[in-house]
C-alpha cells in the first residue's frame, strides 16, 4: 500500500509539473485525500478554467497554448464543430440492467421462474424465461461493486422460503428467509457512490412478493398431493366392478382378471364387487355389501 501511494504521488506530482499546476497540492490530494471547491481549485492553480456548459468550455479554451509530445500548438475550439455519439444499444442495454435495482429483479425473477418450473414440470416457459432472466442478472451483479456476504444472505432467504415448502416448521423457515432477504439486499452493493443502492421499498416489495409467492406456490402443491389419486395402481383401490363370467370382472369400463380375497370364492355373475389390491393384471377383489 505504502508503495502504491508513492507511485500515485509521483505521477501526479510530474503531470502538474508537466502542465504547470500547483505539484504541492497534487501530491497532498494522494496523500492526505485533501478536495477543494471549483473556485478554490482555480485560485490555486490546480485547474485552468471553469465553464458552465461545453460551448463556454469550448470559448473559454480557444487560443490556449497546450505542449504535446511534437511541440507547443493553439487550440482553435471556438467554432470548432461538436459531434455527439450516442450510445448504442448495447450501451444503453448494459446501462440499464447494470442498475441494481434491475439486477436484483432480474435475478429474483430468474429464481421465481426457475423454482415455478421445479414446482410444476412441464410448464417450460417459466423455467427458460427464468434461466434467462437469472443469467443476465448475474452478469449485471458482476459489473457491479456487490458484497458476497449480502448475495449469500439473498441466497440463504430463498433456500429458506423454498425449504418451508417442504419441511412442517410451521412459518419459522418462511419468516427467517425473509428476514435474510430483506438483510443481504441491503447490504448487498458495497460502495457509497451516490446511484448505487437499492431503494427501501423495493427491498421491503421483493420480500413481501417472495414470501407471498413462495405460500401460494406451495399452498398449491399441498392442494394437489391431497387429491385423490386418479391414474395408476392407486386408483384401483376402491374402485367398484361388476363380475362377469368365471374370473373375469368390469371395472372402470375395461375387463380385468380376478381373485377372491382370502382364498375364498369370486362371487355370482353379475354380483357387485370392490377391488381391495393390484398384483400386476390381477385384481383382487371382494363382495360389496349393498346396505338397507
């Protein structure tokens, strides 16, 4: 460290030599991370002019001697013509999802779509919208000055929410991983620049909406794994036939072969009856008992 600010010292100190700006000053602004304002800056020749746009900085520079590597020249820049190159869609593509507010989103919409697509398979479109999604938003997070202890808190939150699902803690996991969320997305960029941090509220939104999506989605499944069966070995259980001739029975519309439970006799043509176990294209049924 020591020898990286000699380094800077002694390169700003021969650049403000070179142009004839104040070298003292230079050298304290590496060292002491001294600042000043635009007017002091100019009484201490530390700049050489202040301008209120580029057409006064363009008449205020017009006439200057400035020394380059060939010689002395005269800068012309009063009439000089301005071009403006505007940036291309890639620039503005990268500008816009390198905003950590749009990288966070994005990686938490490539989350919600990946853990849809988990939940539910056979949907597609969630999962590659969400791979996609996820990609770019790691990408943006990488351009960005992030901490890894606040993405290992987002990932942490999430793991929770989606572990509630599956694990009976009655909300414990649920509200912890939240609570996560919330912490790592705040303290996940890690500089005090001015336009980098993540407003409060959409902190506070994507916790909420993650909590909110992660109960419904799992409120869903539950909802499904309590409805009966309806394809399979499973839906046979239960499931009421009528004998046909010696060993032979209708149930749900197909003929099955059959035996009598307990080694004991198949009822009558016609009789009805309830298949009570599966063993391969055999089904073992029993005697309904009509009631009344």
């Amino acid at each position: 460290m020591r020898k990286q600010t000699q380094d800077a010292a002694a390169y700003i100190r021969g650049l403000a030599q070179l142009r004839g700006r104040n070298a003292q000053w230079a050298e304290r602004a590496v060292r002491e991370a001294v600042a000043l304002s635009a007017g002091e800056a100019l009484e201490q020749k530390v700049i050489d002019v202040i301008a209120a746009d580029i057409p006064d900085l363009l008449t205020k520079l017009d006439g200057r001697h400035v020394r380059i590597a060939t010689g002395d020249i005269v800068l012309a820049t009063k009439n000089a013509p301005r071009v403006t190159l505007a940036p291309d869609w890639r620039s503005r593509f990268l500008a816009t999802i390198t905003d950590p507010s749009i990288a966070l989103i994005l990686m938490m919409i490539g989350i919600y779509g990946i853990f849809f697509e988990f939940a539910n398979p056979g949907y597609v479109l969630p999962g590659v919208a969400g791979g996609i999604c996820l990609l770019i938003g790691l990408f943006a997070l990488q351009l960005l000055p992030i901490n890894f202890v606040g993405l290992g808190l987002i990932v942490l939150g999430l793991s929770f929410l989606i572990a509630e699902i599956f694990l009976p803690m009655f909300g414990t996991l649920g509200v912890g991983g939240m609570v996560a969320f919330a912490i790592g997305a705040l303290i996940l960029i890690d500089t005090d620049a001015p336009g980098f941090g993540i407003p409060m509220s959409l902190v506070a939104g994507l916790a909420l909406f993650t909590g909110l999506f992660v109960f419904t989605v799992s409120s869903v499944t539950l909802n499904a794994r309590r409805r009966p069966v309806v394809s399979g070995s499973e839906a046979m259980l239960g499931s009421i036939g009528v004998m046909l001739e010696s060993g032979w029975a209708q149930v749900h519309g197909e003929r099955w072969r059959v035996q009598a439970a307990m080694s004991g006799e198949l009822p009558q043509q016609g009789a009805r009856v309830r298949v009570i176990a599966r063993h391969g294209l055999t089904l073992t049924v029993e005697p309904l008992i009509e009631n009344g």
